[in-house]
C-alpha cells in the first residue's frame, strides 16, 4: 500500500448507498488516508453515477479532506493499482429484483432476494460479474483486498474462493452490526460495551453468546425478549413477526432476522402476499425509496448523507466496509463479524467453505475464531443451507441446468422437486438477458 494514499474503487458507484460509504472515508481519514476513490458503474447506470458523484464532491469539499473522487464506466482503468475495491453492484437493477420476489409467490413460495429460489438466482447472476472482477483484480491490483457487499454476499463469497485463482476477498453483510446496535439500544448501553459471538452462514447467522462489558447475558436477555411482543430485532425489509417465546427460550441463542423465512415460514408467505398486494413486493417499495433519495442527491445544497438513507434494508453496510478497511490498513487486531473461509472455525461445515463468523481483523486480513461446533439444534439447518450454496455457486459457473434444479429442491424453502422445476423453467426464461451461461438450456 502507498505511503502517498490509498486507492479505493467501488464497483456499483452509483448506488443509494454510496454516500454512506463517503461519509465513512471522510469520518476516518486521519487514519485511513484516502487519496483516490474512483466510483465505477456501466452505461446504464451513468446517470446515477453523476448524482453520487456530484454529492460525493461536495461532502468531500465540505469536510476539507484531501480526497479525490473520479468517475467512470472503465472498471479496468479503475482497478490499476488498487488497494482495496469494494463491491455493491445488482445485475439487472432493481427490476430483476421485482422478478425474484413475484415469480415464486405465484407458486405459493417465498420470494425474497437473498433466500429460496431468488437467492438463487440473484447468485446466478452476480457470480459471473464477480468472477470476471477477480479476474480483473489479480492482473491489476493483485495486493487489494476485494469488500464484497453485493448479495447473497455469502454465496457470492463461496464462489471467489472456490472457483477463482484470487483468494484476498472477504464478503460483508449488515445484520452482524445491526443486531447488536439493536441489543444495545434495547439494554441502553453503548454498543462498545456489547459483544455478540457470531457464527454461522450469511443470512443464516446466529448469535451465540452475548455480553454486556464482558458478563455473558445471553440466557437473562433471551428471557427478555421472549415476552411475545415484536423483538426490535428485525430489519427495513423483514416484517418483525413475534417468535413464539418457548421456541426462542428452548433454542438458547439469537436468530438473525432472515431466520424468520425458515423458523416462521407459512407466516412470512401470508405477509409477503398481503405486501404484494397492498404496496407491491420489497423491489418496487425500494424502487420508490430510491427515487426519493436521488431527487434528494441532485439538491445543491446537500453536502451531507440524508438521514432518508435509513429507509434502505441496508442501513450500517458501507460503515462496516470502512470499518473493515480501516482495521486492515492499521492492523488493528480488532474482531468484527465476515464472510470469510471457515479454515476449521465451524467444526460442523468444511474448512475450504465460506463462513459468517467473528474474526481477528489483522493487515492480512480476517482470521477466524474458532466456536467448535453449532448447537445441534441449529447444525442441519445451516449445513443444509451450506449444500444449496455450494451447488448454486457450481451452477452459476457451469451453466448446468440439473445442478440448478437440485439446488433450488434443496432449499428448505421449495417445497417439491416439482414445483421448483416449474419455478426454475420459468424464472430462467425471465432473466435470460443476464444468464448467458444457461442460455442453450433455455428454449
């Protein structure tokens, strides 16, 4: 890394949540020197690329640091002697999105974007992009470290380093954070003085112990949360249904938000229906929120991340990409919650797999924390989960429709080899334009 100043690239500049991650840079640059932040995006993204640029200038001028901002649609010109380059990009925009989530609900099966047959097919799309980009990466930046924020971060994570030569990528997702920002606010304590032991996959992460300044908590503040009422412990673009309080007391340990697709199933369909009828599914909601928020981008005056970015599921994302940069860069030895290759730390899923799970963050990247094995309670579910990941990453590779189909029956979320045939027929037809590689498959 430069002494003059690092260089970092996001691909998927023009996102909503972009100036979040300014805000970040500019928040730590005493200590995390930015020289150079270049904001990637493609043609049909420039638009937006122009908004979040311009924004990114001002609250870049309004700080006073040194930083500079540069634009473009080269993704190659960008990467040349990168030092870290982040990644929150959506093949097929928000539209494709829209697809995920109506499709399976025609067929009475959940339809969200990181789970079940969207999930799918969400990683059908992103894991070519993404293997292209360490590609790209090891000729041109072969000492950056790749932030993967683009969803199903887990998958996408399981991808690179299964089936690409580039190995220096970490994927990252908000719940870890969110969780215990969550826990904090609910005890009234700083979140400084709150340490959760996370451990499991994206999406399917659980909290194992928590503690409160070093005392272990977890049995006092599941008793706490077992009162019935909505548990505060849910995000933007999951309805906070109640868990049933015996279930969570006899579980002992702290579901993610997400857990509700698998644990509440028949109730998060009836709530998925009722939405796509009432307001439209999460995609069209988003789409909304989005339009809001870049009109609010294009003021002149704004020099400053709006507080309407909350609205978006992923509120904490791009602060814990600069966290996470920021304690490589300094090898700090601090411990935060990633995607990572699970090298033995979880007993119950294979070392060369990737894991959701508290790691020592050093300047040669994560090192896992070791838990043993998952409670059994929770172990099948997670290593069932880790078998639809591992077949829709060889999927996506191969273009190989029967690994598709198997992976999609696999999920707990389908329920018959039948119906995810008739799901999978279909949504393979209505993403054709972003899945070159089942293309002979699709007639």
């Amino acid at each position: 890394m430069s002494g003059a100043g690092l260089k970092i690239v996001t691909i998927g500049g023009g996102s909503s949540y972009t100036p979040e991650l300014i805000e970040g840079f500019i928040k730590r640059y005493e200590d995390l020197p930015v020289k150079e932040l270049w904001l990637v995006d493609i043609e049909e993204g420039a638009g937006k690329l122009k908004i979040i640029g311009d924004l990114a200038k001002r609250m870049v001028k309004k700080a006073g640091v040194q930083l500079e901002i540069h634009l473009t649609l080269n993704r190659e010109e960008a990467l040349k002697g990168a030092d870290f380059v982040t990644t929150q990009f959506r093949v097929g925009f928000l539209e494709a999105r829209a697809k995920d989530e109506r499709i399976p609900l025609k067929y009475g099966v959940i339809g969200q974007e990181t789970n079940g047959p969207g999930g799918l097919f969400k990683a059908l799309r992103t894991i070519p992009v993404i293997l292209q980009i360490a590609e790209e990466m090891e000729r041109l930046c072969p000492d950056a470290w790749l932030i993967n924020f683009t969803n199903p971060a887990g998958i996408v994570t399981e991808a690179v380093l299964r089936y690409s030569h580039f190995k220096k990528v970490i994927g990252l997702c908000n719940i870890p954070i969110g969780m215990k920002m969550k826990i904090a606010s609910f005890l009234g304590e700083s979140p400084e003085d709150i340490q959760i032991d996370f451990a499991g996959l994206n999406h399917m992460v659980f909290g194992l112990n928590v503690y409160r300044k070093g005392e272990n908590i977890t049995k006092d503040l599941i008793e706490m949360k077992s009162g019935g009422e909505e548990s505060g412990m849910s995000v933007k673009n999951i309805e906070d249904i109640p868990w049933e309080p015996e279930f969570l007391k006899g579980l002992g340990i702290f579901p993610c938000p997400y857990h509700r697709y698998y644990y509440q199933t028949s109730k998060m369909l009836e709530e998925e229906m009722k939405a796509s009828k009432e307001k439209g599914v999460r995609a069209e909601v988003v789409k909304q929120i989005e339009e809001e928020l870049f009109k609010e981008y294009q003021n002149v005056s704004l020099d400053v991340k709006p507080p309407q970015l909350e609205k978006r599921g992923g509120a904490y994302y791009s602060d814990a990409a600069c966290s996470l940069i920021d304690s490589i860069y300094n090898n700090r030895g601090d411990v935060q919650t990633v995607n990572t290759k699970n090298n033995g730390a979880i007993s119950s899923l294979p070392r060369d797999s990737a894991v959701e799970i508290n790691c020592i963050i050093t300047k040669d990247g994560p090192k896992p924390i070791a838990i043993g094995d998952l409670p059994v309670s929770v172990r099948g579910l997670v290593q069932q989960i880790k078998s639809f990941e591992r077949l829709t990453a060889e999927a996506a590779t191969t273009g190989d429709y029967q690994t598709a189909l198997v992976a999609m029956t696999i999920n707990p979320l389908v329920p018959s080899d039948t119906l995810a045939k008739v799901i999978l027929d279909e949504m393979l037809e209505a993403h054709k334009e972003y899945l070159p590689q089942f293309h002979r498959k699709v007639n």
